[in-house]
C-alpha cells in the first residue's frame, strides 16, 4: 500500500492514510492538499500555484503562461535548460505517461519554492525511465524563475535561493503568516478554521470614509463580513504587506477577488492592520482606504484595546 502519515510537533502520529500501490496521483494529491492546510498554509498562494502548475503539466493542459519559465540550468550536463516548452513537448513524445512529481521541499516562502522535482515514466519500448533535479523556483520577478541542479547540489540551491531574493524579500513576521493563514482558511472555506484564528476578545474597526463603522467586538463580526464575501461569489483573498512592527503588528495591503477568469472579475482593495497576541490569533483588524497609507501607518495609528481607545466619530454624525 501507500500510507501518508501526519505528526504533530510533538512528534505523535495523528493521521494515517492509506491508498492501493497505483494509486499515486491521489495520494499525491491529499499530500499536497494537508501540507497546504498546515505548514505551507502561510505560502499558500506559492505552494498552490506550483502544484497547480504541475498538474496541469501532467495533464497535458498548461496555460500559454506556463511556458514563459525563465529556467537556468545549473548541472553539469546541461539539458536545453533555454527552451522549457519545446523539451516538455518532446518528453510528452518519448515518455507519454511521463509525470512530473514534488518529491520533497526544502524551502518555501512567499516568494518561492526549493523543491526536489523528479520526472518519472515509461518510454515507448517499455523501459521505465527516472530524472531528479533540485529546482529553485522564484517568484519575485512577476516571471516565474526556475534554477535547476543536480540532486547531489542541494546546498548550492539553497544558497541560490537566498541570493535571489536576499534583497527582494517580502516584510513578514507572526503577524502577516498569521493573516495569510487565514485568507487560505477563507479560500478553503474553513470557518472553523477561521475561528481558531480569532482571540476571544477580538474586534474590528473599518474607518474608511464610505463604508466605515463602529467598533464591532467578538469573532461574529469578521465571520458574517467574509461569509457575506463568500456569497458575492468572492473566491481570492491576497495580501502584502507594506510595514511591520515587531511580530504581532503588521500593515498590509489587502485584495479580496472574484476568480480572475470570470470575464469581469471584482476585486476590492484596503489597507489593513493586523494585530495578534502572544497565542498567534488576531485580537484587531482596523481597515483604511488603499490610499490612506498616511493614516494607516504605524507611526500615527495604534492597534489598541478599544477600552482604551479615544472616541471615534462616524462619518455623518
């Protein structure tokens, strides 16, 4: 059989799956879909994009986008590291149940990926046939990126992967991991999920000029604003964030989206502090207009307890 097994950080077993030995694809799939609920939930928009990025290799459906890889080749042997498309299609040729497999991460961020990748299939002779790379994607450029060594290179990759992102890297602390875990909780539909997120004395204050409030308090709040999101068909939620205090502070800039394949996709945009206690849940979103960064900035606002809070007056009255 093929087994996945789950620990906790305790090292105790809290999950066994079990599939029938060519079951590999499914098995697979619910790998990468409990490493995106757990530990990669923070990179969640990387790690989903790669593995979608995959399936639709092996599937023979990738995007146009797809093929725009800027791929270096760093092995001793070189092979066509210029051209991904044209040496994809001829592997379809050679080896057309040829499939293309994540074997193990060594890295990941919110700007890419240290993968071992290994390409595995039989040829038209009936001989089975195996390729293994260590793949450093990048993702920071706009253009994905992919440095491609030898598995025996796994340092140099590493240290690679450092260099290139070394001054491009995305502000990030408990904060913004945590805000990001729960925008995947959101995609996923995980209300649950997003509760556990959420302190007990959680509140929220929206001060932008047209559809700003009151203070509202208590994890109800945020729940009936992102199921309210989820009926209007919202299906994205990214963020980025501009400015960070410590760990538990963060000013982000956040887009809640329809799928950008509706033909007019929606989006909204804000500006959003993110503030989190001790236990890594959110005890304070307070949200400004995407212009408003003056007023938004850490210097001159404060993510405080609203008891301590000075009166806030609501636009009209």
């Amino acid at each position: 059989m093929l087994a996945i097994i789950e620990v906790n950080t305790d090292g105790l077993v809290i999950a066994r799956i079990c599939f029938d030995p060519d079951d590999v694809d499914a098995a697979f799939e619910e790998l990468d879909a409990r490493y995106l609920a757990g530990e990669a939930a923070p990179y969640a928009e990387v790690w989903q994009g790669i593995t979608e990025g995959l399936g639709a290799i092996n599937r023979r459906e990738p995007a146009s986008t797809l093929w725009n890889v800027a791929a270096v080749d760093h092995r001793r042997v070189p092979f066509a590291p210029q051209d991904f498309e044209r040496g994809t299609k001829e592997l379809w040729k050679l080896v057309p149940d040829v499939r293309y497999r994540a074997k193990a991460v060594h890295a990941l961020d919110t700007h890419g990926a240290v993968i071992n990748l290994v390409v595995e299939g039989t040829d038209a002779q009936g001989n089975k046939l195996q390729w293994a790379t260590i793949n450093v994607i990048s993702l920071d450029s706009g253009q994905v990126r992919m440095d491609v060594y030898d598995t025996a290179d796994l340092d140099a990759a590493l240290a690679r992967f450092e260099e290139l992102h070394s001054q491009t890297r995305r502000l990030e602390n408990a904060a913004t991991r945590v805000y990001e875990r729960l925008h995947a909780e959101f995609t996923a539909r995980d209300w649950d999920g997003i509760t556990e997120i959420l302190a007990d004395g959680y509140y929220q204050h929206d001060r932008r000029p047209v559809v700003g409030g009151e203070i509202r308090r208590g994890r109800g709040s945020l729940m009936e604003d992102l199921r309210a999101a989820a009926d209007l068909g919202i299906t994205d939620a990214t963020s980025d964030a501009i400015a960070t205090r410590g760990e538990r502070l963060t000013l982000t800039r956040v887009r809640y989206s329809r799928s950008h394949e509706e033909p007019e996709a929606y989006h909204a945009d804000l500006l959003q502090i993110v503030e989190i206690d001790a236990d890594e849940r959110i005890t304070a979103l307070v949200a400004f207009d995407p212009g408003d960064i003056a007023a938004a900035s850490p210097s001159s606002t404060r993510c405080t307890s609203p008891a301590r809070r000075p009166p806030t007056r609501t636009p009209g009255r």
